[in-house]
C-alpha cells in the first residue's frame, strides 16, 4: 500500500526525517501554505500530516477534509490550533512532541525570572546612562536607580501548570534556593510534593507568589485565565512569566496592570497576538522583557533530530498501524486502531 505524508511548512536546508520513510512505500510533498484553501488543496489526500507553523489554521473546515488521513503532527507541544473535535470525529490521532524544549523553555523562564528580580535591564540602562558606580558605598544610588531588589531564596514562584516544562521551572527555582507553590489540577497534591511543590490554589498563588510562571496548555480553561481581577490580586511587586501561549493572558488588562502599577513588570515570549504590531503598546513599556517567542531555541532544540525525526518517528508508527506514542486525543484509540491497524 502507498502513502501520501505532506509537510506543511519548508524549512530550507533541514532534514525532515524523510529517510524514515525508506521502509514504507511512502511519498514525501513538502510545501508551504498558509491559508485554509491552499491547505485543502494540498492535505485533502493525504495518509499524514505534517504541519509546523502556528499560523496555519487548522480549523474544522480544513480538518474534516482529511478523509483518508490518520496522523496529523504538529510539530510543538502545544496543540490548541488543531480542532481536536472534528479530527476525534474522523478517527484522526493527533500528535505533539512533548518532549521538545522542555529544558529550553523553563531555563528561559528561569532567566525572566532572575532579570527581573535582579533588575538587569534596567540597571544596565542606568550605568550606560550615568556610569554611576553602584558599590556598597553608593547605596542610596543603587536604590534610587533600581530598588526594590530582593534576596531571591526569600522569594516565592507560582507556577500554573505542573507539566513537564512547568515541573522543570520548579526544580530550577528550588535550586536557587526559592519557595515554588503550584496550581494544576490536573496534578495531584502528593505528587506536587513528591518535587518539593507545595499545592496551592488558584487564588493562593496569585495573592502568595513574587513571580507568577505561566506553564500551562492553552484551552478552554486557560484561555483569557489572567484578566483585570486577576492582576488586582497578586502583589505590586510581582511579575508575570509566560513562556506559554499569549492567550492565557489578556493583554489588555496585563498593559493597565503594568501601567497602573498593579504589578511590577512581566517576561513574555508570548503575546495575546502574534506577529505583534509596530504599533502595539506594550513595546513602549520599560518593565517588560519581550523575547518574541524564542523560548524554544537552542543549537540542540534545532537540530532534526530533536525537532522533525520525532515528528516523523510518529508518521512512520501511525503508517505501520500502530498507535503513536505522543497521541494527544488518547479517546479514539480503539476506534483508530479498529480502522487504521487492520489497513497497515
């Protein structure tokens, strides 16, 4: 039997992994389209999909056209802009790499957390701006430029979603010496206790935490999850992290908390909107820290067997007719192999 798998998204100069595909009967299409008619056109019969770029829509209209499809991998490890539904409704597993940029991710949030805490921008600004020589004896200059610095290992991290990035973020924050609460309900108590977390709800982190790190999928749940009464309740001298996905937070009120003060600044790789705009306010705020979604990166995350082989890994699993390892939708399971496994 031949397959058509189809790659999304080209990436000039990377291996997708294709040689995996040297024991299947299987013909790699590698394109990339960005709106719902180009990926219908493309997709429509194809065994698996391959897509990689957050700006695909992979909404039901293009989703239910994949009649034929078995696999769909996105190439991250969120998965919100896939329609979950309508691929559950085609037997269509779905699958991340939940083991991508974990070590990435929490060490970026750990760095947001730290330069902000130690408020190194802005201590950078003001010695290129005055060479003004912040030692033990110019206290009141340190103060008047930077304060209020705080000892880390009196502070305390909040962490919204104890996954795996998020469980990473913690044992971080603990090696510094730093109190980590957590809220995920998802997680039990005891097993946030078994990695030194100290189980907290939602309103307990908000009121206890010195830096709020947002870990958490995005969902129906998280989504718009820090809005104007959440910033009232967490400390004027707080900060918000989020390495996540832009949505959990509303921008809006996120821009009035930090211009009114109700926070003290935030570390954002992510935005409620993405591309962001030239014109978008939350470039002229000196208290926040914009990496533009870069978190993921490193010369190790990037390299195609950490990225694309796993994707394909996946492919060549659901192709044979065994059900992938990262399936996501773990509900169709026995109605996919029914289907998919008898055709392999």
């Amino acid at each position: 039997m031949s397959f058509k798998v189809v790659n999304t998204l080209v990436v000039p100069g990377v291996s997708y992994g294709e040689e995996l595909l040297d024991s299947l009967d299987a013909t790699l299409v590698t394109g990339s389209w960005f709106t719902e008619d180009e990926l219908i056109s493309h997709t429509k019969d194809a065994d698996a999909v391959i897509c990689a770029s957050p700006g695909q829509p992979w909404n039901r209209r293009v989703i239910k056209t994949l009649s034929q499809c078995r696999i769909l991998a996105t190439m991250s490890i969120g998965y919100d802009r896939i329609h979950l539904k309508t691929a559950a409704e085609l037997d269509l597993a779905v699958i991340n790499i939940p083991e991508f940029c974990i070590d990435e991710v929490s060490s970026q949030a750990i760095a947001f957390i730290m330069a902000l805490g130690r408020r190194l921008i802005p201590i950078d600004r003001a010695f290129r701006a005055t060479q003004t020589n912040f030692s033990p004896g110019n206290r009141k200059g340190v103060a008047d430029y930077v304060a209020p610095i705080f000892r880390m290992r009196d502070q305390t991290v909040g962490i919204v979603g104890l996954g795996k990035i998020g469980t990473a973020v913690a044992l971080k924050a603990k090696g510094l010496g730093m109190r980590v609460i957590a809220y995920d309900p998802y997680v039990l108590g005891g097993v946030m206790r078994s990695r030194g977390v100290e189980p907290v709800d939602f309103d307990a982190l908000l009121h206890e935490s010195d830096y709020i790190s947002i870990n958490a999928d995005l969902n129906e749940e998280t989504r718009g999850m820090f809005g104007p009464e959440e910033f009232k309740k967490m400390k004027p001298t707080s900060y918000l992290i989020n390495t996540a996905r832009g949505k959990i937070v509303r921008q809006a009120a996120l821009i009035h908390a930090l211009k009114e003060g109700l926070i003290a600044g935030a570390g954002l790789d992510v935005l409620e909107d993405e591309p962001i705009s030239s014109g978008n306010p939350i470039l002229d705020l000196p208290n926040v820290i914009l990496t533009g979604h870069c978190a993921w990166y490193s010369t190790t995350s990037d390299s195609p067997s950490e990225y694309w082989h796993k994707g394909m890994e996946q492919v060549v699993m659901a192709l044979k007719g065994e059900w992938p390892t990262y399936a996501v939708n773990p509900e169709i399971k026995e109605r996919w192999i029914e289907k998919w496994g008898k055709r392999a």
